[in-house]
C-alpha cells in the first residue's frame, strides 16, 4: 500500500457508492455463482472497496471479511453495510500482499476490480492461496487486456492516465498464469464488455485536468483497430471483463 494508493481513493467512497458499474453488474451475479457459497462458510472479499461485492456475498454466507488498505473506502463499506443491514461483515484494514489471517480459515475468496489495483497481484495471489482452506475456491472478476501487444498497451495507457495508481490489466492468460503459478486451478471462465462513459468515469477517480485531456486525447485520436476493439464513440468506450473461477 503506497501513500499514493491512499491519497488516491480516500476521497473516492461517495463516487464509487453510487457508480453503477460498480453497484450493479452482471459480474457479481456471475463472481456468486461460480461461488457457489453454503449457509456455513466463510468468505473473505479482497479489495472490497465500498461492499458492493462483500454486501452480495455476505447474504449468503456465515461471515463475510472484507480487506482493503483504504480507510476511506472501508467507511464508505460500513455505510453501505448499515444501509443494507448487513449484519455478518467485517472490515479489516490491510493490503492483500498481506493479509492478517491463518492458513486455511476461509473457504471462499473473492476479489472484483481491484488485482489490477495491486502492486504485487502475484503475491496477493499466494496470500489468497495460503488463507483459503483445500478445495476452496477463489472467484477473480476484473477487466482484461487483449492478446494484442498494441491493444494492450492503449488500455493500460488509458487506465494509467485516468488514475495513476493502476497497475496492469493483464490479458486472460496473464490472469490465469498469475492464478496457476499461486498454486490454483482454473476451473471456469466468463467473458463480457461494459460500456463505459468517459466523463463519469473520470470524475469519479477525480483525474487531474491535463491527464483527463490527454485520456480524451487518446480515445479520439485511437486508430482504426483500436476504436473497433474497445467499441470506443463519442460518449464512451467498452472496457474487457473476464471472471475467473479458481480452486485450491
Ligand atoms: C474499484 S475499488 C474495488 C471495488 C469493489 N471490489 C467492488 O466490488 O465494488 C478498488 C479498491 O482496491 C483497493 N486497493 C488498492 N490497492 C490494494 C491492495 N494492495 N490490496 C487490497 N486492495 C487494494 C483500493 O483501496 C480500492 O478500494
């Protein structure tokens, strides 16, 4: 957790409350299902930001720990968890590289658009692999870039303007390759785009003026193959996303 990491999404809780992309999405229902959670288990959700994937998890099973190294953000997950009443969550501070807690003492993790946040994912990886009991399953929601290098380069470009704590979006053999060399199996796999609008978006990261020119730059100077890839128009632009179903 750098201080940069900190200063950058303190701030952000209110926006990412009410984003949509966030608060909604087909992904959490897909993250749920592959999931599969029982009554019993114990569920850790990485990178929880303000619950929106903790709050889904939490109804079904027994504990739900949310872990983020973010103070603000986590204030921003108790309000949302009293707004739901939820009442079988708990919050831990602390950055998924390191996380204070046993082997074995979960049987689901979770993780949804924050491992590209991180600035060791392949660390956070083994850390989910020592904390989660055998058999457990690790369920890995985030955004992907394509096997193209150019393409890869632009989104990771984009990204990296837009909020200067991103790290990578890896292609889906990156995701995969980082799970498996952490000791897991990947078992299931489900692809989707979602639409972004880019002004929102960079307001909610509260991107600074001439970064946010130069994203724009970016979007309307994008060549030919690129604006086909990312289905980018005057409004917005698709971003990748790729759910991972992983077993200890
Ligand atoms: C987009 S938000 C997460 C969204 C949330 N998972 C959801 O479903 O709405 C990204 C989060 O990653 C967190 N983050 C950044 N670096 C991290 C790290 N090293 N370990 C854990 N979380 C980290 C940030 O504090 C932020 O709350």
């Amino acid at each position: 957790m750098t201080d940069e990491t900190r200063r950058q999404w303190s701030p952000l809780a209110q926006a990412y409350l009410e984003s949509p992309t966030h608060a909604r999405g087909e992904d959490l229902d897909t993250m749920l299902a592959f999931a599969d959670p029982i009554a019993h288990e114990i569920a850790l959700d990485l990178g929880c930001g303000v619950g929106h994937t903790l709050r889904r998890v939490a109804t079904r099973v027994r504990l739900a720990v949310g872990v983020d190294p973010t103070p603000g953000m986590l204030e921003g997950a108790r309000t949302l968890l009293a707004r739901e009443s939820v009442t079988n969550a708990v919050l831990v501070t602390s950055p998924a590289e390191a996380l204070p807690f046993l082997e074995s003492t979960f049987d689901i993790a979770t993780c949804r658009l924050a491992a590209h946040h991180f600035a060791d994912v392949a660390k956070a990886f083994r850390e989910v692999h020592r904390v989660l009991r055998p058999g457990g399953r690790f369920v890995l929601s985030d955004n992907y870039a394509p096997d193209d290098e150019a393409l890869d380069r632009f989104i990771n470009t984009l990204e990296g303007t837009r909020d200067r704590t991103h790290v990578r979006e890896h292609t889906i053999a990156g995701w995969r390759g980082l799970l498996e060399q952490s000791g897991f199996d990947v078992t299931d796999e489900s692809r989707g785009t979602v639409h972004i609008e880019t002004e929102p978006w960079l307001a909610r990261s509260r991107t600074p003026e001439a970064d946010a020119r130069r994203a724009r730059e970016m979007l309307r100077g994008a060549p030919k193959p690129t604006i086909d890839a990312f289905g980018i128009d005057e409004r917005g632009f698709d971003l990748l996303k790729v759910v991972l179903r992983a077993t200890r």
